[in-house]
C-alpha cells in the first residue's frame, strides 16, 4: 500500500486526470479517445488520477498531470459518478491498446518519473528563490506553470539531471560573492 500521491506515481511518465471543469492553469482538457490513440502509439507509463464524486480534484494534483480528460456527455448531464468514469476510461485506454489481444513486448524508453519530475521541480523553485527570480510570498503560478511546460517536454532521466544541474549552477552562482 502506498501512503502519498507520489509514491503511487513512482515510475508513471503520463499522468491524466479526470476532470469535468478545465483549470485556468491546468493541463489540457481533451476527450479520452483522440488522446488514448496518440498516446498508446508511444512509449509512456500512463497512471489516471480520478477525485471524490462529491468534492472533485485539488488543483495541486491536476496541475500536475499531463491532460485532463472530459468524457463527453450530454450537456444536461455534465459529470459521472466515479465509479461509471473509471469504467469508461477503462474501456477507452484498453481498445487503444489494441482491444483484448496480445500485444508484442516494446522497449521502455528511459523517461523520467513523476517522483523524478517533482524532485527535480523542488530543486528548481529553490533555486529560483536564490537568484530572486521567484518570490515565495508572491509565487503566482510560477511553478504549476513549469510543471505543465516539463510534463509536455517528456523528460528523460538524463535531462533530469542536466536541469538538476543548471539548477545546482544557479544556486551556486547566487551563493558566490560579486567580483
């Protein structure tokens, strides 16, 4: 069992909500089934993040996925139960998949996970503090905005750590007196 959002994300390189409301600076909203078809035809590790029938999902956790997805409905009948959502979705990811056949074994590309990505993004938001360029008393939307600009970029773990290291470097830079 796992205690926190990021553990169960731990190797997951596509995270998709489920959300019927789009957030101001939320990921894309797009109907599972185009977006099912795109993405099966690549390598990822795809997780979905669904919320409480009766409260949604927190922002927090939709900024940091990938897409949202809006199971169409009838405009009189905006939203499904959990339990009818998770179903759908279900059914939308298996047959982009290619249905109930057996599909072939593909390599795994070495892209970065979601415990990677937020690691990555805290050592970048500190940095950021150091050189002034992110004032933690008005933050904005800074950092969910880098979270959706990483999550499109599709990082591998090796571009994790060149970005760890411009971070380092910037810290570093902050920290060093004027000459």
């Amino acid at each position: 069992m796992v205690a926190t959002l990021d553990e169960a994300l731990d190797g997951v390189t596509h995270l998709c909500a489920t959300a019927m409301t789009p957030r101001d600076f939320g990921p894309p909203t797009v109907a599972p089934r185009p977006h099912f078809e795109a993405l099966a035809a690549g390598e990822h590790s795809v997780a979905f993040l669904f919320g409480s029938e009766r409260f949604g999902m927190a922002n927090e956790d939709v900024y940091r996925c990938h897409v949202a997805l809006s199971i169409p409905t009838h405009p009189q009948f905006g939203s499904l139960n959990l339990g009818a959502a998770i179903q759908v979705i279900a059914y939308e990811w298996r047959m982009a998949l290619g249905g109930f056949a057996v599909q072939p074994a593909r390599a795994v590309p070495r892209l970065a996970d979601a415990q990677q990505l937020a690691g990555m993004l805290a050592h970048w938001e500190s940095a950021l503090t150091e050189i002034g360029f992110l004032d933690p008393a008005a933050p904005k939307k800074l950092m969910p905005r880098l979270n959706q600009l990483f999550n499109r970029a599709q990082l591998t773990q090796e571009e994790i750590h060149i970005l760890r290291g411009v971070a380092k470097a910037m810290s570093e830079a902050a920290r060093r007196p004027n000459r």
